[in-house]
C-alpha cells in the first residue's frame, strides 16, 4: 500500500497489480499494444522503495505519450463514414462530411457532444464568417451524426441569399484563353467551360469518353453518381486535335497523362 514512505515492499506486487489496470484499461482505449510498458509489467515485483517510485516515474511517464481520444475519434469517424455512404452520397463528398465531422470532434473534445456544444461550435462558425453553404453542410454533418448515435438535434439552416452571381462575357473569356500559352492548359479550361464540367469531372476523363467525330464527350459519374452525354462546339474540338498532335506518349499507372481524349479523324 502508498504510505507517507512509499511503497511496502510485501505489497509491492497487489499495488503493481493495480497500477497495471489503471494503465492497461483507460477508457475510451480500444487498441493499445505498447511492448515496452507491457513487458516492464511482467518484470519481478520492487523489493525496495526506490523500486517503488520508480515504477510510479515509468508508469506516469508514459502515461502522457497515450494519445487516448484518436482511437476513439478515429472510430466514430469510420462508423459516420458508413452512415452516410448508405445515402448514396459520392466519394469526395463523404470525404468532405468526414472531415467536417472530425473538426466538429476536435472542437467538442468529446465524441458524444450534446445540443449545447453543437450550437457553441455553430456559433463559432458563424463568427468566422464562413458562407452560408459551408455553414448548412457542418449543420448537416451534426445532424447526422447526432443521429447517428442516438442523441438526434435541431439545427436551423441559413437561408441562401438572392444576390445575382457575376457572369463573364465574351471579351472576360477571351482575355483568359489567350493569356493561356500551355495548349495542355488551354485545352483543360475549354473542356470545363464550354461542357459546363466540374474539375474532378474533367479530371476523371478517359479516351473512350470525348468522341472527335460526333463532338460528344460522356461523363461517368457525375453529381449525384449520374453519366450524361455532352456537345463540344467546333472550337474546343479545334483545341483537342492540336493538343492530340503533342500529347507526350508517357503511360501513368497504364493511362496516358489528362486530359485522356480519343483521337478519330
């Protein structure tokens, strides 16, 4: 037993006993295989008072190197991530979720927060100024997760405003294709632009989607997991085959470099 003197030497074991599980079951700890500490365990008992505080120093020392939160934070992450995949959600959104949710982890220091910290880490979203869709998507992320585990809540979501969006005209996007020297470049910014394709959309291309004949090029997997079949105008196929006549030949995990487009005369 502790003492104002340390340690008794004939209860040195009960007492290294109890230290063991102190250390060996911290919640919420589900993993931890540290070899070192384990096999400090299985080493005689102190016969010494000395003996004693040194196991004490060991004991706390190595304490402070358990990071007892990540494995946890880490599992309600996978367990969220499974949640939402089964809405049918793409995989860079769910990606998204899962590192909003993560943030929303870190701020709370808990992975079961309640109304209060869900409305506290709100407030400080707002009070950062992020944009009303950023805010929505954290608020559907603590929704859900609330659910998730039983403790559902009700955020409000930030209504969208009505301002009309900047367009550029004819003259803004022929400033920006001919400040573009790279054909490469110029070639992946005409794709996007006049096929109205997001960035992963253009960069998920392969050769058997972009159709030179019947100036056609087929998204897979588009928003909402949907394919579509689109028109190119004769200006961005003009672009395409001068690009096709300096295309490097490199191959990159069996494909050639993007945009991946299909050469017919």
């Amino acid at each position: 037993m502790l003492s104002e003197r340390g340690i008794d030497a004939e209860d040195g074991s009960r007492t290294r006993e109890h230290l063991r599980d102190r250390v060996l079951s911290p919640a919420p700890l589900t993993t931890w295989q540290p070899p070192r500490l384990l096999s400090f365990f299985l080493t005689p008992a102190p016969r010494s008072v000395g003996a004693g505080y040194s196991l004490l120093r060991e004991v706390k020392s190595m304490s402070k190197q358990i990071n007892y939160e990540m494995p946890a934070v880490d599992q309600a992450a996978n367990r969220f991530e499974h949640h939402i995949r089964s809405m049918g959600f793409r995989d860079s959104t769910i990606n998204d979720y899962v590192n909003r949710l993560r943030r929303y982890l870190a701020f709370c220091d808990t992975i079961s927060p309640d109304l209060a910290d869900a409305e506290r880490f709100r407030d400080s979203l707002i009070d950062r100024r992020l944009s009303r869709s950023s805010i929505n998507n954290y608020s559907f992320v603590m929704k859900n997760y609330h659910q998730m585990i039983g403790a559902p809540i009700k955020l409000p979501f930030l209504k969208m405003g009505s301002k009309l969006p900047y367009y550029f005209d004819e003259n803004d996007i022929r400033a920006i294709f001919n400040a573009i020297t790279n054909i490469k470049y110029l070639c992946v910014l005409q794709i996007g632009f006049y096929a109205s394709l997001r960035a992963s959309e253009v960069a998920n291309l392969d050769d058997s989607d972009i159709d030179l004949i019947n100036k056609t090029i087929r998204i897979r997997g588009g928003k909402n997991d949907k394919d579509a079949i689109l028109y190119l105008n004769d200006i961005c196929i003009d672009t395409l085959r001068k690009y096709l006549k300096v295309r490097p030949k490199k191959i990159i995990d069996g494909k050639q470099p993007p945009p991946i487009l299909q050469q017919q005369e």
